[in-house]
C-alpha cells in the first residue's frame, strides 16, 4: 500500500480518510475524506511520483500529481476559505514498502519536475509555516492510563479527549487504534483486507504491548487504551463461545475423581494397580437387627370378659 499527497496538521495517519486530507493511491485512485475516484493510474516499485500544490489561484488551491514526470493533471481543488489558516503538509503512508522523499535536498531531481514549481527546501523560512511541537522531555509527557473495562465507553472517551485536546498531540495505543490502522479503506468492502476479521483483531491485540516498548523512545503524549485478554481457558460470561466450542471442537473432558475409594470386595468396582496400595478406607460397620423392646407396662390392668 502506498499513498501520497497533503493533509493539514492533526489529520490521522491514514491519508484521504478525514477532512482536508487528500492522497493518490497506487491502485490509480485518489481519495479525499473516504471517498475514492479513479484517478491517473496505478504506480508501484521503481516509480518516481510528484506531489505539485498551486497556490497562485484566486479562490482554489489546486493539488496534482505525477508519475515519472508525466502530469497526470489536476486530482483536487481546494476551496482557500475553507482551508482557511490551515497548511498543508506533505504525506506519505505506506504499508509494506519503503520509500525515498526528495524535498529539495538532492542535488538533482528523480524526475522533470513542471515549470513554476519549486521544492519545499527551497521556500524561504519566514515563508513557511512551523505545526506545534510536541513535550521536548519525558518529564513534560503525559501517560493517561484507562481503566482495563470492556464495553464502559473508554475507547470512545479517549478520542474524544484526544480530539479536544489537540495541542497536546496524544498518541492513543490501543486495539482499536491498530486495528484501524490495519484495515485499510478502499472502494469494494471485500477488499479492505484479505484476513478475516478474527485475525485481524487477533494481530491487532498482540500489538500494544510492543508499542507501550517502543514508546519510550520519544516523548509525546500518550493514551494507554487496552484491555488484557480473557484467561484462555475460562468461558466469559457474556455467552459466548469458548475456543474449542469456536473451532468446532468439543471442550476437553476432566475425568472427575471419586470422593470414595475404590471396593475391590463390590463387583463392578475396578480395583486399584498392583504397586498401589489399596486403600480400602475405614472398615465397614456391622450393623445388628434388634427386636422393639416390650412396651412399657401401665397401672392400668385389662382383664377379659
């Protein structure tokens, strides 16, 4: 997967997929705010594509793209009043590949690029605009940590927050968050992804205990957003299903222990190994059978007729 194009600041990693987010997919579709439309054509491995933005018009900002130095011609056109103050900044998401950006700082361009445009190195600095910078220390960071409770409105709440607060530029790890990331969007719902669902979520939640590593490496602001696994071998009370009941299986039979020993003297009772020794429990209790003593003899004596 691989997308190129502009967004503004605090727009989601997955390029074309909000507001004011704009990308030329390598499927030769461009995208903007979910919605994809043919556009150009497809490009992969090897293939130099330009990312060209006009500023020079009255009222529009026109974005277009190229490939290989051919102009694929305009893919967007941005109105300046809903832009607003906003800048555009370069984007690139990529999923399984790896690529070069050429902002200027190469001594010759990849590709011819078209007159009047002119690299982002070369602007002048006071013409450029600086996005907010995030805590420069791992003591200005802030770490929320959610209560680990399915279902409570959590995930919800934590972008929410992230959203209203947006200078502070939380990072939300969390399944829900990979799992966005994972499923990327495209025209057919049967090609979101070709792993199922189940799987999906299954390598989705293997993910933020690497990333809660990683993070400390720089210092942004963060939001822990995960709840730990079931047990594995406890059926959950919402009814669902228990691994072995998914997969079609049977859950496996526990041979339940006899409170009493076995009576080797009682047929039909195994009798236990040859180096075990029997344990035959207490000796059982001889019962008698005794006759009703006689009743007790009153004052009163009844005679005959």
């Amino acid at each position: 997967l691989l997308r190129v194009g502009w967004s503004v600041d605090f727009s989601h990693s997955q390029l074309g997929e909000d507001e004011f987010s704009y990308g030329f997919d390598g499927r030769g579709l461009k995208v903007e705010n979910g919605k994809f439309e043919e556009f150009g054509e497809s490009f992969g491995e090897n293939d130099v594509i330009g990312c060209f933005a006009d500023f020079e018009g009255a009222e529009l900002v026109e974005l277009s793209f190229s490939k290989n130095g051919q102009e694929l011609g305009a893919a967007f056109r941005v109105p300046k009043e809903a832009l607003g103050p906003r800048a555009l900044l370069p984007h690139v998401l990529c999923k399984g590949c790896a690529v070069e950006l050429n902002f200027g700082q190469r001594p010759e361009p990849l590709a011819p690029v078209p007159e009047g445009f002119v690299f982002i190195h070369e602007i002048p600095a006071p013409e450029r605009v600086r996005t907010p910078t995030g805590p420069k220390t791992t003591e200005e960071c802030e770490v929320l940590l959610m209560p680990p409770l399915p279902g409570s409105g959590k995930t919800q709440w934590a972008q929410k927050h992230s959203q209203e607060n947006r200078d502070k530029r939380y990072n939300i790890l969390g399944t829900e968050r990979v799992l966005h990331q994972l499923r990327t969007r495209a025209p057919p719902p049967e090609e979101l992804d070709a792993k199922s669902p189940p799987l999906l979520t299954q390598q989705a939640a293997q993910c933020p205990p690497k990333l809660v590593q990683i993070a400390p490496r720089a210092p942004p602001n963060f939001i822990l957003d995960q709840v730990p696994p079931p047990h594995p071998g406890k059926r959950r009370e919402t009814g669902r299903e228990t691994p072995a009941e998914i997969r079609g299986n049977s859950p496996p039979k526990i041979p339940q222990k006899s409170l009493f020993p076995p009576r080797p003297d009682i047929p039909g009772e195994p009798n236990p190994p040859e180096n075990q020794p029997r344990n035959l429990g207490s000796p059982p209790q001889k019962s008698r059978i005794t006759s009703p003593p006689p009743p007790e003899k009153s004052g009163i004596t009844i005679h005959p007729p």
